[in-house]
C-alpha cells in the first residue's frame, strides 16, 4: 500500500501545475498582505487618549442631536467605551490579526487547487487511456484508489501548510510580530465577541480542515464515477463559491422545515463555530460534524463501490 502511495504522490508532484498552485498561494499572500498593509489604519500608540477624546466629543454632540441620532452615537460610545475596557486596540495590525483577517480569507483557493488536483488524479487515467495499465497490476482496485485518495489528502494538508507558514512569515516581514493573546473584537450573528486574535485564526483553520475534505472528496466521487475532471472541478467550485449562499437560504427554511437543516450545505463552512457556538437554537459544532461524517461515509461508499463494479473501457 505504501509503494502505491508513493507512486501517486510521484505522479501529483510529477505534474508542473501542483508545484505552480503552491507557487500562487504564495503570492496571494504576498499581495493581500501588500494590499492590507496600504489599506488598513496605522497602528496609533496613542489610540487610548484619542478614544477618550472621540468619546467626549460625541457626548458633547449628543446635547444638540436628534433622538435618532442620539441612538446612533449613544451605540457608538458604548462600543467605543467597550475598546477601552477591554484594552482593544482598533488600529493594532500584527503578523496575527494579518492572518486572521486575510490568510483565512486565501484558504478558499486552497480548496480550489485540490479540487483540481483531486478530480486529475481519477480523471486524467481514463483521458490519458492509462487506467487500463493501472488496473492490470496485482493490486485490488479500491487499493489502488484509496492510494489516490490518500495522496490528494497528503497534497492538501501540504496545502495547508504553505498557507500557513508563507502566512506567518510575510506577516512577521510587513507587520512584525504581535502577541499571540492580543484580544480583538469579532463580528458574530449576535453582535460583537470579544476573543483572541491568534486562537482565532487556528480555530478558522482547524474548521476549514473538514469542509475542506468534504469538498475535495466530492470532486473525487464524482471524476471517478464520471470519468470527467471538467464536470468534478465544475461542481467543486460551485460547492466552494455558493455553499455559504446556500447554507443562508436553507438555515432560513430549517426554521419552518425540519428535513433543511440535514442537508449538506449549511454545515460546509465549520469556521463560523470559531465565532459563535451554534447556527441555530439546536445546531452545533458536534451536530455539524456528525451530519458532515454521514455525507462523507455515503460519499466514499459511492466512490469505492461503483469503481470496483465498473467495466473500464476506453
């Protein structure tokens, strides 16, 4: 089992284009971190003294204000007074808020890459006429592709990887290295949470781990039981781009239909559990991941099964 692993990591690392995804993910990196850097506030030492005085420059405001806009301010000052206490910085810009607020954001094109990288692993046997040859050897088939499922999972976790640490290190180059526990404020469906910067990118991350290969694995499923990399890649980046579309709409329905908060695309995109505990009054993160396992078991099963019984023909 080992020699086939190694025989189809050779042939992913054989192919140009999986070291040139690599290559891009860097420079998506580079450049959000170029464009973060221009765009966002300079970090002000002095944050504290202007926040005080914004603050009483909008309570002086209020005495000639409309009702409505007393609500506004009044809103504003609370938040503002909650920085304060909180020892928020509004301007802090570190290797770690750089990675919470744009590497997470890169991990989409991860997801893309490996779709691609995924479904060519199946379907370029059956383009390139090979799958014949690969078939004729003294392996059983489901070895043969659960080798090439396990060199795809080993080809996104390398992913993974490069994200991070190209992350890290153009983080630490623009904006240097900050405190790991430095508190932010995050925007979630019931207003805002305090938590910390670091925690919250590793969590985002861990969380984008299973949607990660659920996606990946229906590329898969469906490159093998389809023969078609163009039809697997085309549904990958449907499910990547409109998932969380998707999932709003039906988490919409689930409250009037039981049956919508079962299916699949409400629970695709676990990194909202690294902002609030549940997506619903009943739905939380070890609901999400049991619905996820029961997709992914009927996943695998459609893939394994129909390859071994297929007559493979050219």
């Amino acid at each position: 089992m080992i020699a086939l692993i190694q025989n189809e990591l050779m042939k992913v690392f054989g192919k140009m284009a999986s070291w040139i995804y690599m290559v891009i993910i860097i420079l998506a990196v580079l450049i959000a971190g170029i464009i973060y850097s221009k765009f966002s506030a300079d970090p002000n030492p002095n944050w504290r003294q202007d926040t005080e005085e914004e603050i009483k420059m909008l309570e002086n405001q209020m005495a000639s204000a409309s009702e409505d806009e007393k609500v506004l301010m009044q809103n504003q000052i609370d938040q503002t007074k909650e920085m304060l206490d909180e020892n928020i910085n509004p301007n802090a810009k570190t290797n770690w808020h750089f990675m919470n607020d744009v590497v997470v954001g890169v991990s989409s094109l991860v997801t893309l890459f490996v779709v691609v990288v995924g479904s060519a692993n199946v379907a370029a046997e059956f383009s390139d006429g090979t799958i014949k040859q690969l078939l004729i050897r003294p392996h059983q088939r489901w070895k043969i592709l659960l080798s090439k499922y396990i060199a795809v999972i080993i080809y996104a976790l390398l992913m993974i990887v490069t994200l991070i640490v190209s992350g890290y290190i153009i983080g630490l180059v623009l904006f240097g290295s900050g405190d790991f526990n430095t508190k932010i404020f995050e925007i979630t469906l019931e207003g805002r949470k305090v938590a910390m910067v670091g925690e919250q990118f590793l969590l985002k991350m861990l969380y984008f781990i299973p949607s990660l290969l659920i996606v990946m694995t229906i590329a898969f499923m469906l490159s093998t039981l389809f023969k078609s990399q163009a039809l697997a890649v085309g549904i990958g980046i449907f499910v990547l781009f409109f998932s969380s579309t998707l999932g709003g709409i039906i988490l919409m329905l689930a409250d009037k239909y039981t049956w919508a908060k079962f299916l699949i695309f409400p629970h695709l995109d676990l990194t909202v559990y690294a902002l609030q505990d549940r997506i619903l009054d009943n739905i939380t993160l070890p609901i999400s991941l049991s619905i996820l396992a029961v997709y992914y078991a009927i996943f695998m099963f459609l893939t394994f099964f129909f390859f071994q019984k297929r007559d493979i023909s050219i």
